[in-house]
C-alpha cells in the first residue's frame, strides 16, 4: 500500500516539477565562458599525464620503503644479537 | 647505509625531476618537438649506470686487494642495478629513436656499442653463475669486471665520436645539445634527474646487498 501511494506521488512530483524546469541546451555544454574544473583538460591534457606517472612513481616509493622495512627487521633480528 | 635522510633526498629530487621534466618550458625543436623532455629519462638512465658500473668496478679492484667477501657482494649488486639502467636506456633509447629517427634501430654507432656494452656485462653475470666456489667466482669475476668497465669507456665515449655519421648528439659529425643556446633550463632539471635517478639505483643495490649479508650470516 505504502509502495503504490509512494509511487503514485513521486509520479505526481515529477510532472510538477517538470513545468518550469530550465532546459539545458547542447549549448550549455558548449559555453566556454563558464570556468569550470579544466585544469586536467589545458594543456593537451598534460596533467593526466602527470598524474598517472606520479601515482606509478608513489606506487614505486613506497614499495621501496616497505622493502626497506622488511629488510631492517631482519638485520634486527639476525645481525644486531651478533654484533 | 641504513640512515634515512639520503633516501628521503632521493625521492625528493626524483619528484622535482619527474614534475620538471614534464611541466617546465621546453625548447621548441623541429622533429624532437616533445620528446625534447626524454632527455631527463634517457640520458639519465646511461649516465646513472657509469656511476654504478664505476662503483662496481672500485669495488671489484677493492675486493681483489683486500679479500673481503663483502666488497665482492657490493661490486656485484652495483653492477646488476647498473646493467638494469643499461637495458633501461636501450630500450628507452630505442622508442625514443622510433619516433625522432624513424626506426627503433638504425645501426647508429652509439646504439651498436651501447649494445655490444650491455653484453659484456652479460658475460659478467653468466661467468659468474657458472662458478660454483664462491671465492673463485668472487675473484674470477672482479678481475673480468675491471676489463669489462675497461671496455666500456671507449665504447661508450670514443669509439661513436671517431665514426663520422652519428645520430646522436655530441658523436661523430653532430653538434651536441651545447649546439642550441639552451641548455641552463634543461640542466636544472637534468643534472638533479641524474643524481636522483643514480640515487635511486644506490638504494636498490643496497637493500640487495644487505639481503645478502644477511644470508651470508644465516648460511654461517
């Protein structure tokens, strides 16, 4: 019961909302003159670039350091009792 | 080798050299037009690996005076990280000339003997795999590591400048980048990329060298 009134008014609200909606136009999408977040678009897109190199550089960095680590513990435990 | 702050430095210099070599102000040159940044990639991978194949030879020159097993492991792994910058800058090299010399492989002097480079420090690592007694291998394979760097250095730096057709700048018959009134920009990314891309290699080679202490001590 509660499904059918919920459908029955979300139908309702749509049709009334519908009336004085602003349409976008393809030229709403077209307008440069609105800044928007184009910092990744500018410049050939160069940006992207960098991204993707430096989440590849990071992924790098910090498969060295956890390396290192590894390898710190096990002189904890093998070389420093020695000597 | 264990202190932390070389390494920070490290990454450091590495992020300003990626971040540089990609955003900052190229020169505009015909043919190279982008691919001008490659230099910071390329040319680094070549310089990083005589800065480690040279280490690996000290240590190789070290071990034979002093019989020190340790400096055997230290020449070895320099020079495995030093090949792997080798492979690197052919392979690097080889894209790179796909698109500014029109092949991957033009038989340009420089390519030849870079190439004929790398499969002399193959020989190194397949001489000594086929030594089992560690003190012949370690000894066998420093004396031929020192000939090996030896052969590098004319390879490298004298024989492509005597040839008079050379691709690459700065060889036979071709101006180097000098040739361009450009280079304070790009070396203040180059020089720091070379340092830290030499770095990184450092890094490597010393966890490497540091997990065979430590099975050098477990095998005792």
């Amino acid at each position: 019961m509660k499904k059918v009134l919920s459908i029955v008014l979300l139908c309702l609200s749509l049709s009334l909302a519908a009336q004085d909606k602003i349409e976008i136009t393809e030229k709403d999408y077209a307008n440069t003159e609105v800044p928007m977040a184009d910092v990744m678009r500018s410049n050939g897109k160069i940006y992207v670039v960098v991204g993707v190199v430096m989440v590849i550089f990071a992924g790098m960095i910090i498969f060295m350091v956890n390396t290192e680590r590894k390898v710190s513990k096990l002189e904890q435990e093998f070389l420093d009792e020695k000597g | 080798m264990r202190k932390k702050w070389w390494k920070v430095l490290t990454v450091l210099l590495l992020t300003y050299s990626i971040l540089g070599a990609l955003l900052f102000d190229a020169p505009r040159l015909n043919i190279l037009n982008e691919t001008i940044r490659n230099l910071h990639f390329h040319v680094t991978m070549w310089f990083g690996m005589i800065i480690l194949l040279t280490t690996s030879m000290v240590y190789a020159i070290k071990y034979l005076r002093s019989n020190n097993i340790d400096h055997d492991h230290m020449s070895v792994e320099f020079a495995n990280v030093g090949i792997l910058f080798g492979m690197l800058g052919l392979a690097t090299g080889a894209f790179w000339a796909n698109y500014a010399w029109g092949e991957p492989w033009s038989g340009d002097p420089k390519q030849n003997s870079s190439a004929i480079a790398m499969l002399i420090y193959f020989a190194y690592l397949v001489l000594r795999n086929s030594m089992s007694d560690p003190l012949q291998k370690a000894r066998i394979s420093s004396i031929y590591n020192i000939f090996a760097f030896a052969t590098l250095i004319p390879l490298l730096f004298i024989l492509p400048r005597m040839t008079d057709s050379s691709l690459h700048p700065g060889n036979g018959g071709n101006p180097g980048f000098n040739a361009y009134d450009l280079d304070s920009r790009l070396r203040m990314v180059f020089y720091p990329a070379v340092i830290a891309w030499t770095l990184l290699g450092v890094w490597i080679a010393s966890l490497r060298i540091r997990v065979k202490r430590l099975r050098t001590v477990l095998e005792d």
